[in-house]
C-alpha cells in the first residue's frame, strides 16, 4: 500500500479511494444461498450462488469483485421476491484461474451456460461495470434467453468510457493491489491463492484489448432495458445518450408513445459510490 501511495498517477489514487471505500461500505450478505456450486462451462468451472424463489434475476459482477462485494446490499432485499442467480467470473472469487484468453464473447456465453446448467430458460440480467458489458454481449448473442436488462455503470464499447478510464491500466502493476480488501477478499475465497498475480495480469490484458457489440447489435435489443449511470462514474454521456437513443429512447414523450426502456442518472454518485448506493435497488425492484 506505501508503493501505492507514492505514486504520482491520479488514476491509481483515486482506484486506491475506491478500494477503501469498497471496504467501508460492504455490510457483508446476512444471508445463505440456497444453492451454490460449480458449473462446468466452456472448458472452465464457474461459480454460482442461489437466493430466493420467483421470476430470475441473474447478477454479473464488475471486474476484480466477488459476490459479496458487489451485490451484498441487493440481493438481500431482491430475493424476497426474485430468484437471485449470481455469478463469478474466471479467476473471480470462487471461481478458478484458467489461462483461456478473456473476452466478452467467451464471458457471455459462460452466463448462458450456467442458465444452462440451471436450468433457466430466460431471466433479467443485471451487469455492473465490466458486468454490464458482458450483460450487454449477452443480449446481443442470447436474445432468447433475456427477459430484461439492467446495466450499471457500464458501456457497450471501449469509446463509451471517458479516455482517463481507458488508459487507467497501461501501467498498472500486480504489486498496486497488495494489502487491500480486494487481495483480502480473493484470499478467503480463492480456491488457489498463488494465481492473484497471474489473475491480475491477465485482467490488465483484458482490459487494454478495445471491445465494441456494435452500434447495430444494440439497436436490435427487444428486450426492455434499464441503464442506471452516476452523473460522475466515468462513463462518457454523450455516448451513453446515443446508446439510449439505440435504444428507442431520448425521445419527446408528450408527443409520442414512451420507450420501453428507461435511462436513470442518478446525482452526485462516481463509479464506485452508484454499486454501493442503495438507489441501484430501488430501480431495479
């Protein structure tokens, strides 16, 4: 943490004012899963856990997050009513390191592979951050399989973040994150905690690697979808508005039918403080 805090690049300060805020904010589930497991996907075993009965929901976390730091706060309150299905992703949380390249298009299709396994036919998917890409390829390869679709904090292309977050890993390097509640967090779930720096380097790879779904993929979702977007969390809203008007919205609605899918910016919330908010739960209820 001390090589950490000398450092003179402003992204890395404010990743370490996340980390700390992650840490004190996490109130921890105060619920069991009703079932958890592994299931064998495309070459790999990816961890799953259960809460609830009813209509499905399945969470896709953001990068380096486990289940219980990203989605702790929802899915106490969501499966009251829902079947809560969340997922980790390779080399996250419980689910093992393996050396298969990452990319959205393997990680999409790992989610429907655990529907699979499950047994889900359709459910809403909901994606934070890195999650919320992988929800967004998800529509776009598996529109079948998805009822709804709620992204959080998140872009469908690389050019729908501001440029500070597209650089923010160029010289990133494993010992940054040493001593801090992600490390503490992977160590009590990881089911081989030698691999974090070889987890960590492949996730600087992923994130460097440019990704688009496509304008013309996003404009043939059907489903109806809930983008949820702090005012100041780093992604670009000029494009998040012409990702809305793909949509069918951005439209003047005393004159015309209102879209079906909803656009929420919620006020004085950056990247970090919009997944530990609890207004994330109260549109998405």
């Amino acid at each position: 943490m001390k090589s950490f805090l000398k450092t003179h690049n402003p992204f890395r300060l404010i990743l370490l004012n996340a980390i700390m805020f992650i840490a004190s904010s996490s109130s921890g589930q105060q619920i069991k899963p009703s079932n958890s497991g592994y299931a064998p996907v495309n070459g790999i075993k990816v961890y799953y856990e259960v809460y609830g009965q009813g209509m499905p929901i399945v969470l896709l976390h953001g990068s380096f997050y486990t289940i219980d730091m990203n989605w702790s706060q929802l899915i106490p309150e969501l499966s009251k009513h829902r079947k809560v299905i969340a997922i980790e992703f390779q080399g996250h949380g419980h689910t093992p390191f393996s050396d298969r390249k990452l990319d959205i298009v393997t990680l999409a299709s790992d989610v429907e592979g655990v529907m699979n396994y499950l047994k889900v036919d359709s459910a809403d998917v909901a994606g934070y951050s890195m999650g919320g890409s992988i929800a967004y390829q998800f529509a776009v390869q598996s529109p079948k399989r998805l009822r709804k679709l709620v992204i959080i904090s998140s872009t469908y292309k690389t050019d729908g973040w501001l440029p500070i977050v597209n650089t923010a890993f160029e010289d990133f390097k494993p010992e940054f994150f040493d001593n801090t509640p992600l490390k503490t967090a992977y160590d009590a779930v990881a089911p081989d905690t030698t691999k974090w720096t070889k987890f960590l380097k492949q996730m600087f790879d992923f994130a460097k690697v440019p990704f688009n779904c496509g304008d013309s993929n996003i404009a043939k979702i059907t489903s109806p979808v809930l983008i949820i977007s702090g005012d100041n969390d780093g992604v670009d809203k000029v494009e998040l508005m012409k990702t809305y008007q793909l949509l069918g919205g951005g439209i003047t609605a005393d004159l015309e039918p209102m879209p079906k899918s909803q656009l929420a910016i919620v006020p004085s919330q950056g990247h970090v403080s919009l997944d530990a908010d609890n207004n994330d739960f109260e549109l998405l209820k």
